[in-house]
C-alpha cells in the first residue's frame, strides 16, 4: 500500500468520524438557537445507538433500525424537554440526570435483550456508498464520496438546517426565543411550542447519529462506542458559532482527530509505537478543550441559552 | 404576590443550626437562640429528600417489572445486600468511603452553583499521583502522608485548570469538567499500561503500593480501613465546619444564592468560585487514594465505577449540606452494594445504579415542586 | 412578576391616605381651560371611564380614571413617577387589566384581555424599556410580530417598513440590526412596527428620557407627522416643557386620579408645573450638625449607561462630614449609575470620587466598603437583599469579615447573631425569628432590614437610595431619625430620593439632577420650591 493509499484512506476515515458528530451537532445547534442547552445528547446518542442496534438486530432490517434509533432519540430528548420546558427545572442538571438514566437504561437492557453476555454482532452494516462518476475523481473521490449513505444525507442536512434557521419563519422564531423568550412572548410568540420542535428535531438527528455508530461505523453495541461525542458535539455547537457550517468544519476537525486516535497503530512504529496510539486516545478532548480556551471567549450564543424561563 | 415569584426556595437547609419553630416570648438573654436540630425548613428538606427516594424507587422498579421480578423481592435483596448483617453493613461503609469525600467537596462546589462535574477524573488524577509517590517513597513512614499530600493537590490542580478557564475565560464548566474526566481517565490508563505499568502484573495497573502506604484495617476481617475513619471522622467535621462556621462558607452561601448582591457586598465572587472548584477536587483526589490505599492497592483502569457522577446524584439528595450527604452517601453506598446482591440473586443485569441514580437527580429537582403540590393538596401543613 | 417591577419602578409613593383636595369635580370651576370630557363627544378614538386598579398590595395606581384621547390628537398624560400613567396606559394596551370601569375604542365598548387584541382594535404602546432583539435587523423584529407562516418572506416586510417610514419622512435601513442603532433610532423602529401592524392610537412611555435633544425634536416631527394621518398619540411624561411643546392636550394625574385636562395653549410651565407637584409646607428640620471637612468630592465624572450612552455627563459635588446632601430628580436622570459608579458596580469613564484622599473610581466595592462607604440600594430584591438565607447572614453581609464578627475566617456566630438581634429592636423589623429566611419578610421589613444594616456599619459616608421605599409613616419617621442621628455625629450623607418632602425634610443641601448634570443647588435655608419644581421637571425659567 503507498503513502497515498494510506492516507487517502485515513482521510476518507476522517470524513467517516466526522459524521455522526455532524449530525448531533446540527441537532443541538437547532435547539440551542432555541435558548435551551441541552447536555443529555450524549445520553439521548447512547439511547438512539442502542435502539437502532437493537430494531435492526430483531428484524433484521437495517431500516427498521434506523426509525428506532430516531425514535429511541426522540424520546430521550423529549424527556429532558420535559422537564425543562414543562417543569423548568435546571438546564445542566436534568441534561447530566438524562446522561445517567441513559446509561443506566442501556446497560441493563442490554442484558435483558442479550442474556449471555457477549458483545452481539450485526452480520450486516450499512455500506459506503461509492457515487457513480464522482468518486472516480482522483484524491478527492474515494475521500468524500465514498462513504455512507449517512453522510451524504448530513452534507445534504447542512444547508437545510441552515435554511431552517435563517430563511423561514420558524426559524425566526426560534432565534428570538433564544435571543430573549420574554420579548418574543410578548409578541405572541408560543414559546414552548417552539422549544418542543426544536427538541423533537434534535431528538431525530441525535438518533441518526446514534445509529450512524451501530450500523455502520461498528457491527456490534458497546456503550462505550458514544462515550463523549455528546459532548463534543456541545463543544462544536459553540466552536462553529451556532451555525451550521460552522458546525461542518468542526464536525470535520474533531472527527479528524478521533480518526487519529484510532488509526494511531497504522502510522506509528518503533517500540513506543502502541503506547504513543493508546495515548492518541486523549487527542479529541484535549483538542476541544484547547479551542474552547482559544475560541470560547470570543463566541458569544444566543443571550438566553440554558437561562431559566416559566410562562409568565 | 411578591413572595411567590421571588421565593423559590431550593432543597439546602442552611448549614447553620436552625432553632425550634419560635414562639412569640422574648429569647432567652442567656441562650439567645435556641438551636434544634428539627426545624421547620429542616424538616421540609427531610420530606423532600424522602419523597423524591420514594418516587425513584417507585419507577425503577419498572425495570424489575419489564425482566419479569417482582420489585419487592428485587428491593428486599436490594436492602438485604446493603444493611442485612454486619459484614454487608461494614461493606456498605467501605463503599460509602469515596462517596462521602467526592460529594463533600461537590457539596462546596454546588454550594456555590459551579457545577463540578469532573470530580470522576480529579479522582483519577489524585488516585494516580499520590500512588505514584507512595511508591516512589518506598517503605519509608514518609510515604502515606507525602501521597495523601501529592493525591490533595493533583486534585486541586486538575480542578483548577477548568477553575481558571471559568473564571478568566467565562468558559462553562460543565463542558470543560466533564472533557477532563476523559482526558484524565484516558491519561491515567495510558500511564498504567505504559510508563509506570506493574511488572509483574498481567493486565495493565500500576505496580502495587509499598505496604508503609496501605492503610490498616480497623476491623478485623473486613474491608473497613483507616481512610475510611479519616473520611468519616476528620474529612467530615472539617468540610461542616468549613461550610458552617467559616467567613469562607458564609461566602459560598450569598454567591450560590445572589451573585449580585455578593458583588454588592464586597464579596470577590471570582476567588470565592475558584476556591471552591479546587477544594472540591482535593477532595475527590482523596477519595480516589484512598481507594488505592485501602482497597485496590494499586492503580488500576476500572479504579472507579463512576462515583464522581455518584457524587452529583449524593450533593443534591443532601441538598449540598455535610449531614444531608452523609446520610445520602451511605444509601447510595447501599444502592451500590444492594444492587449487586440483586443481580446475584435474581440474575437482573447491571445498570440499575446508574438508573436509579438519574431518575433520582430529577426528583430532587423537581422535588420543590412535588412539595408544593402536596402542600396545596393538604398532605403536608404549610 | 409584571406587577412586581412596577412596584420596584413606578412607585416611590409610600402609602399616604388619598388626596381628595383635588378631585376632579373641583376642576369644574375653572371651566375656560377645561375641555369637557363626557362621551357625546363621539369624536374620541379612545374614551376610558371610571377606570380602577388596585395592586395586591393595596397600592391603588388608578382611581376612578376618567380619560379621552381625540382622533388625530396629540395627548401627553402628565405626572411624576407613581401617578398612575403607567399602569392607566398597561390598561389600555392589554398588559393589564381594570378592576372597574369601561373603555371605548371608537365608539365601541371593548374588552382587552391582552396584548394581541389592543393592537387588534389598534392600539400599540411602545414601552420604556424597548422590546426588540438587539442583534435582529428592524426588519426582523417587525417580521416577530407579522404571522406569515413558513418561509420567510423578508423582502415583502422590507417594502412595507421602506413604505411606512417613506410616509413618515423617516429614513431607516430595514437591514441593520438593532443594536447598532442609536436608541433614538431603536424607538423609531417601535413605531415602525406599530403602524406596520396598523396600528392607530400610539402610545409612547416617556419616550424622551432616552433622547438628546436633538432626537427629541426629531421625534417630535414624526409625532405630528402621525397626527396629521389621523393617528393619535399619547406620550406618557413627566417633563412639562415638552409635554408643552407636542401636544394638543395634556392630561395630569396624580396619585392615581386624573387632576385635570387641559388645552396646551391655553396653559403654560408655571401652572403645569404646580398642578404635577403639589404644594406642601416641609416639616421641621433636625438639629444641625456641624458641617466639617468633605468626606467625599466628586469632580467631573461620567458614566455610561446600559445603553452605551452617558448617563451621568461631567458631574461635580461635594458632601461634608455632618452634612446631609439630598439630591431631587425624577427617576431615571442618571442617578442609579451614579449610585453604582461611586460604589464600584459600574465603571467611571472619566472624572473621580475622591474620599479620604483616594480616589474610588474603578476601584471593586470590596475596597470602597472598607473605605467606609455605606450604601441602601433602591434594587434592595435583586441586588440588596438575599432571599433565600437567613435574617442573621443578610445582617452580617458587608461586616462578615471584621471583628468581632469574624476572627481568622472563623465566624463568631454569636456575635453575628447578637448583632442581628440588635439590629431588629432597634429598627423595628416585624421578625419573629433572626434565623427565618428573609423570603419571608414583607417587602417594608426588608427595607428595614436592609437599612438596618448599612446604618450600623460605622461609616463615614452613606449612600442612601430611596431608603424609606414602601414604608409606612411611622417607620419612615424612624430611619429619618436615624440618618439624623447619625448626621449630628459627623457622617456624611448622600441622599438620592424621588420624594421630595423627604428630601426637604432632611436635606441640608439640596442638588437637582436632571438629564445626567447637576442643575442646581440650593441650600436649606434659602429653599424656593417652584423653582425646585421646575428643575426636577426641566424646566430652565
């Protein structure tokens, strides 16, 4: 295999990584355009790549597992909305308190479905999807398009979601409640109705996302397959400014950077070769966290995100 | 109509002892102010905290119900497997050990509305470190206090990095917290498979920690080990006091409750927020040693099974107050140990404490409103 | 929470038993300047009557309101803070509702259950505060309030707002944002939206107290150029001159009643201003101190306000030891960031505060209360008070870290106890018990409470906003007493007051601050009321 071969590849691997990141991330940045922050994604992620993994698993139809993780990430959102909307509680802690009941969720039914123990397998994933004529192109072709069907619908998501926001009233709407809801209510605006929209739409993407994981990236459900995109998700919503193509180019630095974490043992050699890849593994948070300190300050969210509103 | 919209009281009872509901005769000159343990606020926060354990018990025993258990059976093993004799009972404390340190200091922090939720990493961090130096100290006495002291500050110091990005930076803590639980958890286990993996060992740990830094046990066949008395005994008192008698906790008071008026007040919210966060975290390093030193007695990948989140789920059961904790850390300590007694028994599979756990955090949350609807249905007296 | 803020805002008036010297059947004597108000004058766009509303507190903001505004008219409603104008106008716009008495829109009796149906019938009020999206476009904002389902037609909204403002004579880019606008322009964009929904009787609450003058004369021409397209206007104010200079009748309230209703030309400063501010014989002053060396003495300073703009513009004054300097003014001219610039919540731009030989300017409130600075805060809900913890750790806030309340960070609870036990004799705070959360005081115990603790702080200068805010005459007598007291021990005292008998009553000098300047002083002896009068209100005769 040349160098070219190899880093093709990883790039392709890159664009892969980037995906379900994309695609949480669009979800959260709707919803915190909405004012509302939302940290159970990484929970409502897990719930979504678990129900995807297990309608695929019992049917054996991988699109039937995609409408579960949609719905299984629905719900979860929906339950956070819930209690913030409805009950107003606090933003952080009803996100950290769904992230528990995610996890607790997962693993025990997990058991349930799969008494052996064991990591189930799925004989069956969705594959890449090489575009006719375009993925002939050299270099670029086999990166961007070759890779699964996934990708291609959040490329497509991308400006949709900016239209969303930008173009229709809907999204007017919901930018003046995350701007300031008490203005936006005086003006008739029904804030609740569109918060619950918002999340629902989240809850979908962040359920792709999910199954994104379990049916195509790996073949088998393991809770610790999502552990943190959640939250960097959360990071990207910030670091790409709330906007949607901001979204696409983080989406496509930190996926960058899991990519590197896992494909570590391929480019490294010598004796510190394994220990120089598992450290890799830190490079994704590290890497966030360095750009929150460089690029935080100067992002400034929609003026009522994860403030407290009840209906006067 | 004023009070209303401004009093929404949240689950702490002050930290400072409450009188007996008063009555309308002048105090007494020489015991001015009577103080009782049973308030009337104090009892509320008591309610509160039973209803919402009541509540959390009550939906997970969905989970029982959906593999076919009957959810008290399920809870009778629970309860037996945390208190049911006396070596259950002493292990219950072991494992209420960790609790109680981390959700000490997440108690200080949340105290003072800074979420810390990187207490699992500062765990990690401390653990590492001051086993580190134990070792490194050999069978010298010097090696217990120097780890305690090195795990103290490799907390304080994983804590203060987001601290500073907070304060200087205006960044979320919640965010940058919880990414340093991954790259901590992620650094240590890179360590212990790597650069100061155990020789002798198979699976990657670090090597074990000379027999001056283990801690004795205090009671004879069990678990239960000095950190455990140092928790309870000295940790304990020390945070109390901390919180109740000090300028300090005065200050953690006005700055959780009304940032503005701290401001107003002279209060330098900056420090008093930094402060917090790094105390917080001296205390989950501590707990994380103490883990080592008592129990694993060396550093190992699965050194924790999520007590840092545990924490949150105890801090706010125990509505941020040193005695609320204790009690709440020891029920969860029970839940740990129940649980796994649960699934020896009845063969239902693990999750359960992580379940119970969420489910609990949004009951407190909502328990505010829980009680008022009770209150207004005539179940409790206003 | 609405009625709250009004609270806070509006009403500086303690609970004083209602005037009746001048009720409005006394107006029918002077029957040449009064225009008849009745309802056969059908050509009303708006006609309330017998209007009540009284607040759970038992504050009554509207009593018997009887009110028109004529088609194509220009009318100001008249009065200072706390005369009812506020809550008589959040009546009409749906914001409120009346406890009795009925409103006619064109004729029409009509019910206003809220915000939706006022513009409905064609009523739209822009508020004090402005309620736009700071970084929307105009065009965003009017597009908030226009349902047009799905996607977002912004071009049509741009046409109609270029159309509206053509109309008008106004120049406004439909596409910049908001918060780059400068505030004259911001309330320009409010009522391009309003007359973007149709809307046909404008009102604006007091509109100019966010303009310079040359903004106020601009508005002024779109305030006519709407009364010549048959629109009416009704501009809540205080300031007579300009309520003079715009309308064609001026309607002055007081207390919550309607005092009279005038002609503007037939009216002039003098007569508007006695009939706003009503005569009365201030009572006795305290004994004297000895007026001794300035504590504190502030030269030329300026402070932005939340707008970006100078709120106080190039201010000098000086306070004594022994002295009391009361400065009068209507609300909202520049003396909360006053307040909060020379007690380090807010930045001074240029100019110093000088005390004890250190400038306090930019210096954090930490060192300005060591310093000795006391300060009673009119905000005492969000910014004086905390809520939810005990009476005994509000007393002790500011005072925690000295002796013998703490020694070595260890707080000598007893001492912190005995103190606040002290402090409720002293200053009558109705609580039973030191460790019962303030929560649950009422609002006049918290003053009380909040008071209370400045006063005993053994300070040097005392800042005090509003200090008898919503307290009945007996305790208002007794802070009076003490601020006295403590005048007659050489403190220095900075009053800041919207009631002028207060601060006539304890004012040894008195300064006026109107529009962010100092425009006059008097001292105590030598007091000429109407003159006082006018200047709180603007007036420059």
């Amino acid at each position: 295999m040349t160098g070219l071969t190899i880093a093709i590849a990883f790039a392709a691997s890159c664009v892969t990584f980037a995906c379900p990141l994309l695609l949480a991330s669009l979800g959260e940045t709707i919803v915190e355009r909405g004012g509302i922050l939302n940290l159970g994604i990484e929970g409502a992620m897990l719930i979504g790549a678990f129900s995807g993994f297990l309608g695929a698993y019992f049917t054996g139809i991988l699109w039937v597992g995609l409408l579960t993780a949609m719905i299984g990430g629905i719900a979860s959102v929906l339950l956070f909305g819930v209690l913030v909307v409805r009950f107003n509680l606090d933003q952080v802690v009803s996100g950290l308190a769904i992230n528990l009941l995610a996890s607790g969720v997962a693993l025990y039914f997990l058991r349930v479905a799969f008494p052996g123990g064991g990591y189930p397998h799925l004989n069956f994933l969705f594959q890449p999807f090489a575009v006719p004529l375009l993925s002939q192109i050299p270099v670029v072709g086999p990166i961007v398009f070759n890779q699964p069907g996934f990708f291609y619908l959040a490329i497509v998501l991308v400006p949709i979601v900016f239209y969303l926001i930008y173009r229709t009233t809907f999204g007017l709407r919901l930018r003046s409640v995350g701007e300031d809801p008490r203005i936006a209510s005086y003006v008739g605006i029904n804030v609740s109705r569109i918060r619950y929209t918002s999340l629902v739409l989240e809850g979908a993407l962040v359920g792709l996302a999910g199954a994104f994981v379990t049916l195509s990236q790996f073949n088998t459900f393991d809770t610790r397959l999502t552990t943190g995109l959640g939250f960097i998700a959360v990071s990207i919503v910030i670091l790409g400014r709330w906007n949607p193509a901001g979204a696409l180019i983080a989406s496509l630095i930190f996926g960058s950077t899991e990519a590197l974490s896992f494909w570590g043992t391929a480019f490294l050699t010598g004796p510190q070769a394994s220990s120089l890849a598992q450290l890799l593994t830190i490079l994704p948070y590290v890497t966030t966290l360095v750009a929150l300190v460089v690029g935080g300050r100067m992002s400034k969210g929609p003026s009522a995100l994860g403030a407290p509103y009840a209906k006067e | 109509m004023e009070q209303e919209t401004q009093a929404q009281t949240q689950t702490s009872a002050s930290p400072a002892p409450a009188p007996t509901p008063s009555s309308a005769t002048a105090p007494d000159p020489a015991q001015p102010l009577s103080r009782g343990i049973l308030s009337r606020s104090r009892l509320r926060s008591i309610y509160k905290a039973a209803i919402s354990i009541l509540l959390a018990l009550v939906v997970t025993s969905v989970l029982f119900i959906i593999t076919g258990a009957n959810p008290l059976v399920a809870y009778y093993y629970m309860f037996y497997g945390a208190f049911g004799n006396t070596n259950f009972l002493i292990e219950t404390l072991v494992r209420m050990s960790p609790i109680l340190l981390v959700s000490l200091g997440l108690g200080i922090a949340f105290k003072c509305k800074v979420w810390n939720i990187g207490a699992e990493g500062q765990l990690y961090i401390g653990a590492f470190l001051g086993a580190e130096t134990a070792i490194f100290f050999g069978n010298s006495p010097l090696a217990l206090p120097a780890s305690i002291v090195l795990a103290i500050l490799g907390g304080m110091g994983w804590a203060a990095i987001p601290a500073l990005m907070k304060t200087q930076l205006g960044i979320n803590e919640v965010i940058t917290t919880f990414l340093m639980n991954f790259v901590a958890i992620d650094l240590v286990t890179w360590f212990v498979s790597y650069p100061f993996r155990s020789t002798t060992a198979d699976f990657p740990q670090s090597a074990t920690i000379p027999a001056s830094a283990m801690l004795p046990i205090l009671i004879p066949h069990t678990r239960f080990h000095l950190g455990i008395a140092i928790a309870l005994l000295a940790a304990l008192p020390l945070v109390y006091f901390l919180m109740a008698k000090t300028t300090f906790g005065y200050k953690l008071r006005v700055v959780g409750e009304n940032p503005e008026a701290a401001k107003y007040g002279g209060i330098n919210v900056k420090k008093t927020i930094f402060l917090a966060l790094i105390i917080s975290g001296a205390l989950a390093g501590l707990a994380g040693l103490f883990e080592v030193e008592g129990i694993q007695f060396s550093v190992m990948t699965s050194l924790s099974p999520g007590y840092g989140y545990t924490g949150i789920a105890v801090a706010l059961l125990g509505g941020n107050n040193p005695i609320g904790i204790l009690l709440s850390s020891f029920f969860l300590a029970g839940i740990y140990n129940g649980s796994v007694n649960v699934s020896i028994q009845l063969g239902q599979p693990s999750g359960i404490v992580s379940f119970i756990q969420g489910v609990l955090i949004i009951f407190v949350l909502g328990s505010e409103y829980i009680m008022r609807f009770l209150e207004r249905k005539g179940v409790f007296k206003r | 929470m609405p009625l709250f803020n009004f609270f806070l805002v509006e009403s500086t008036a303690k609970n004083q038993p209602i005037d009746d010297s001048m009720a409005v059947e006394d107006t029918v004597k002077e029957d040449k300047t009064q225009v008849s108000v009745s309802m056969e004058n059908s050509n009303y766009a708006i006609y309330v009557e017998g209007i009540t509303k009284t607040y759970s507190n038992g504050l009554v903001a509207n009593n018997n309101v009887t009110f028109g505004v004529l088609k194509g008219e220009v009318h100001a409603l008249l009065g200072e803070n706390g005369a009812g104008k506020t809550t008589l106008m959040k009546i009409l716009s749906g914001c409120l509702s009346p406890d009795t008495g009925s409103i006619f829109v064109d004729g029409k009796k009509v019910h206003i259950d809220d915000a939706m149906k006022a513009v409905k019938l064609g009523i739209g009020m822009v508020h004090q505060h402005l309620s736009l999206i700071p970084s929307f476009t105009v065009t965003e904002n009017v597009a908030l309030s226009i349902p047009l389902p799905g996607r977002l037609k912004l071009d049509i909204i741009r046409e109609k707002i270029i159309a509206v403002s053509k109309n008008l004579g106004l120049e406004i880019d439909p596409d910049t944002k908001i918060e780059q606008l400068p505030v004259g322009l911001r309330q320009r964009v409010e009522i391009i939206r309003l007359l973007c929904q149709d809307v046909n009787i404008l009102v604006l609450d007091e509109p100019t107290s966010v303009l310079t003058p040359l903004e106020v004369d601009e508005l002024f021409r779109i305030v006519r150029g709407l009364k010549e397209k048959g629109k009416s206007v009704i501009i809540i104010t205080h300031k007579v001159k300009e309520a003079l200079v715009v309308s064609d009748r001026i309607t002055i309230m007081r207390l919550g009643k309607v005092v009279r209703t005038l002609n503007a030309s037939n009216t002039n400063e003098r007569e508007l201003a006695s009939l706003v501010v009503e005569g009365f014989v201030p009572s006795t002053n305290g004994t004297k101190g000895q007026a001794g060396e300035p504590a504190l003495i502030v030269k030329g300073l300026n402070v932005k306000g939340n707008s970006g703009r100078l709120a106080v513009k190039g201010v000098d004054f000086l306070v004594r030891s022994g002295e009391i300097l009361g400065i009068a003014g209507v609300a909202g001219n520049g003396q909360k960031e006053l307040v909060e610039a020379l007690t380090g919540l807010r930045k001074t731009e240029s100019g110093t505060s000088i005390m004890k030989c250190c400038n306090l300017a930019n210096r954090p409130p930490q060192f300005i209360i060591k310093k000795g600075v006391s300060y009673i805060t009119e905000d005492k809900m969000k910014r004086g008070v905390i809520l939810n913890l005990s009476i005994s750790d509000n007393l002790a806030l500011k005072c925690i870290e000295q002796e013998p309340y703490s020694k070595n960070m260890i707080v000598n609870q007893r001492n912190v106890d005995s103190r606040a036990q002290d402090l409720i004799k002293r200053f009558d705070i109705k609580a039973s018990d030191p460790c019962a959360n303030v929560s649950s005081l009422s609002g006049g115990n918290i003053q009380k409470l909040m008071v209370a603790r400045e006063l005993s702080n053994g300070s040097i200068l005392i800042i005090a906003e509003q200090p008898t805010a919503g307290l009945d005459v007996k305790a208002s007598e007794a802070i009076h007493t003490k601020l006295l007291e403590l005048r007659a021990k050489g403190v220095a005292v900075l009053l800041f007051s919207a009631d002028l008998d207060e601060i006539v009553k304890l004012s040894d000098r008195i300064a006026v601050m109107y529009d962010g300047r100092i425009v006059g002083e008097f001292i105590s002896g030598s007091l000429d009321m109407q003159r006082l009068a006018k200047m709180m209100l603007g007036s420059t005769t």
